[in-house]
C-alpha cells in the first residue's frame, strides 16, 4: 500500500506526522515523501528540516494521498506544478485525503466541488470559494476523499481510514501502539468549547 | 526560551512531533533539534528524514530539555556521549520532559532514581531497573523532571507544560489553534481498555 505525502515549506508539522504515525504502522504500508523538488523542507516557523525523498515528478500514482496543510498550503493551493500532480494522482487513488488547511490545495484541484469538506476552523470560510459545502465535522468522508478539521484530527482521521482499510482491530491495535488514550488538560479544542476571550488569543 | 529536543535514529515521529507542534507555539520558543551529529537521522523504520540542526556539543544549555522515545531510545539510553550530555543539560534546565521511551534516556543518565514516572506501556517494567518507581499515568510531574506515557501523550505533557510556564489562557489558546479536540473513533488507548486479543495484536 503506497502513501504519498505532499510535503512544504511551512507545513504544520503535526497535520503530517499524526496520520503518518498512524498509517506507516499498517502491515505494507509503504510511505513516501513528495515535495516539489527532493531534498529538505523546513516546517512552521522554520522549526525542523523535513526530507523529501521524492520529487512530484517521480510519484505517478498512490494507494493513499496525504495532504497536510500549514501556512505553507495557500502557495500550494495556488502552484499549478503541484495542482497538476495531485489532478494525476486523485483518479487512481484508493483514498485522497486531507488535513487541516491541505483542504484548500484539494479545493485548488478542484476537487471538492459539490462536496462536503472540512479543515482548520480559522479557514473554514475559505472552502466555499472552491465549490465545497464547509462541515463543522472532525472528519468528513465523501466518497474516496476524505478531509479532516485542524492538525491533531489527522491522528482521528488516520484511525478511521485504518478501520475501512485493515479492519477495527488493526486501527485499535494501532490506537494502543500510539497509546491514543487522550487527555487533555483543558477542554478548550473546539471555538464552541473554548469560547470567544480564548479565540481570540488564538486569532 | 530554549527548547533542545534530542532526535536519534529509529525515533518514533509523533513521540517528537506532538510536544514540539505544541511547545513551537510559546511566544519566545526557540526549538533546536540536537543529534549526536548535525545532518539527518531516520525516523522508526525509515518512514522519514528529520534534520538535527545542531550536534550535541553545540548545545550547552536550556530552558527545557525533551526526549522523545521509539526503538531507538534503547541505544541512546546506553550511549555515554548521549548521557553525558543530558547529565550536563539537566542542571540548569527548567524543565526535563520525555515522551514514551525517552524515559528510558532519563533513567539511563540515573535521573530518575527515587521518583515516579512513566513511559510506553510495553516498556514500563524497564523502569525499575533505573531505581524509579512506574506509575501509569499519563503524564508523571516530580519536580522538573516531567515523564509522558506513549507517543501521544506528549500533546497531554506539552499543554500541562505550557499552562505552567505561559499560563493556562496560552495553553487552551495553542489546544485551539491545533484543534485538539479528541474524538477516537475507538476507545482502544489504553491497556484496561483495548482488552487482551487488541494487547496481543498490538503486542
């Protein structure tokens, strides 16, 4: 099972690593990072080099897509090159999905139009303008593409893609490895919950 | 504040990932990551290259220390250039956190003699043999030495953290911005909860 990972400058570096830890632990899941050019990435805030093994031009097809987003992923949204590869990879795919923002670079694709779409909750006004219904939902499935909300819902996303592609037991097999038993100490993770003095240090 | 995260080849991603994601959003956080060597390391079973900035000799001091864990960590937990190193950061750091088997590098630098803490379920028997007493819960706070359960339950560590050093606004605030809402589709994340044939499988 081959998964492609789109990977970018100023990427939100848990919007990838959540569904990667997830779905590399899958039995032949074989992962493979793509940025335009091979070589490295640097995330968010220049926080870490990321490598690209690959580059969009040797990846011609893929079991799973993985889209993250991050600051980074309005340039994708809007680089035709990477537009162009993920029009060609998307027919063949079992599963396209997003994270986060990476939203907006399968809306640039145009392939969110008619759909129900999720990504972060700060960008959620922008799905509209590629022809996507916003939905209020961690995870939204419509038919193979699936899009998740902000960052951590990745790790939800990947769980639920595991379930329909290697069985419950294997996505909780998974869950216990990665020992997904959460508990944060707020309960401030949605805008409802956290409420409006908290948004707006957010913002 | 400097944050030094110390990455090693065969770490698991989200161990590293998770808290980083969360601590890079305290205003003033400066993230280095250290290796033994400048260059890239290999995350667990070579999913990705990661690129450590600095070399261990480079780093002489911070604010907080974090070591995340993943195969790997059972070299580094017997390496004295490694333990050295977190033997001479530890003085002077606010903070000293590790993430699954990171508590092992902790327990290898004799850090954790006469305290609790916790690490991965399927290590946690490793623990006494370092003079510390397991305990399972999610995040172990003993003075400044904070120990983290499994992968990811440093998201859980990094906002308890930063609700303690930022104030609890700034945490719920960054708990928002990554949308850390967590909604499972199993309840699988734990060793009492996954059951005895998901424990096998996971085992």
């Amino acid at each position: 099972m081959d998964i492609a990972v789109l990977i970018f400058d100023d990427l939100t570096p848990l919007d990838m690593v959540g569904p990667v830890e997830v779905l590399s632990r899958v039995p032949g899941a074989r992962i493979r990072m793509v940025a335009k050019k091979p070589g490295a990435i640097r995330t968010q805030s220049g926080v870490m080099g990321i490598i690209a093994d690959h580059g969009l031009a040797e990846i011609t097809r893929a079991d799973i897509l993985l889209l993250p987003g991050g600051p980074g992923a309005r340039a994708m949204a809007e680089d035709e090159a990477v537009l162009d590869w993920v029009r060609r990879i998307h027919p063949a795919t079992r599963w396209t999905t997003s994270v986060c923002t990476g939203a907006l670079i399968l809306g640039g694709a145009g392939l969110l139009r008619g759909l129900k779409a999720t990504t972060h909750w700060a960008s959620m006004d922008r799905l509209a303008g590629y022809g996507a219904t916003p939905v209020q939902e961690r995870v939204v499935v419509q038919d193979k593409i699936i899009t998740a909300a902000g960052v951590s819902s990745g790790i939800d996303m990947a769980l639920a893609l595991v379930a329909r592609i290697a069985g419950e037991d294997r996505a909780k097999a998974i869950q216990l490895r990665i020992e997904y038993d959460p508990q944060p100490p707020f309960d401030a993770g949605s805008v409802a919950k956290a409420g409006p003095a908290i948004v707006a240090l957010a913002r």
